[in-house]
C-alpha cells in the first residue's frame, strides 16, 4: 500500500492560517501547541506562555507587525548503562520536542521597548503599545 498523505497535518495547518488570518480564538489548545494568555491596558499587552520542560535558550521569539511568534525547541539524550564486563546492556534514548504558536496582537507595538522573562517554565512578554503601525520588517525580541 503506498503511503498517503495525513489529512489531518492539512486540516491542522487551515486552522493555524484561520488563527493568523482572523485573530486567535478559542480553540482547546492541542498537545503540540503553547498554551497562552493575553491581558491588556491602556499602555501594554502582556503575553504569557507555558513552556514547561523547556530552557530560557530554547525558547525564540520574533515579532513582525502585529503577529507575535513564539517558538520552543528541545533534545535531550539520555544513557543508561547496565550489566558487568562481559555483557553490557545500553539503552539510549533521544527525545525531541517542538512547539510554535503565533498571537495576532489587537494593536500595534513599539518593538524597541518589549521586553521578555522566563521564569518556572512560564514565559512572559511584555509589549508596550505604539500608535505608528510599522508592519514591514520582522524584530527578535531578547529574552532575560
């Protein structure tokens, strides 16, 4: 039997466009996504995210106009060795994790003053509101 294409990878990816393209809503969040919230005021937007089991250095974020792109990724190895001299057991394992989420902002950002922190597996990003709309270029923001 040839391999066929998953149809749910298809579906998955029409629903993160839908997301990008009308805003996030309020999809139960699916194992392979960043579970986030969003607060505002009158002069910022907070988003945080749960991250747990990732590092500060594993964690990516970019900002480009209103869309906020947090991106996280992990290996790890670990080895295990068994036995005496004659018959040694090793068992090896290698996992990889992965996760990306993109937040449509409701306005636009003064991107040289957001700042980030990640604490506890949480990450928290801080963006301070801007009136001039600059949706041309991409900006990475540092996480401390």
């Amino acid at each position: 039997m040839a391999d066929r294409p998953n149809p749910f990878t298809d579906i998955e990816r029409f629903f993160e466009q839908m997301n990008r393209a009308f805003g996030d809503v309020n999809i139960p969040t699916r194992p392979h996504q960043i579970a986030v919230d969003v607060a505002e005021t009158d002069e910022e937007i907070v988003v945080s995210a749960d991250l747990p089991g990732f590092e500060r250095d594993d964690v990516t974020l970019s900002l480009s106009g209103r869309d906020l792109t947090i991106d996280a990724d992990h290996e790890e190895t670990a080895e295990e060795r068994t036995g005496d001299d004659d018959a040694r057991y090793v068992r090896r394992e290698r996992t990889h994790r992965s996760v990306s989420r993109t937040v449509r902002l409701p306005d636009a950002i003064d991107e040289e003053a957001a700042s980030a922190s990640y604490a506890n597996g949480v990450l928290t990003v801080t963006l301070p509101r801007e009136t001039v709309d600059d949706e041309g270029e991409s900006h990475t923001i540092d996480i401390s």
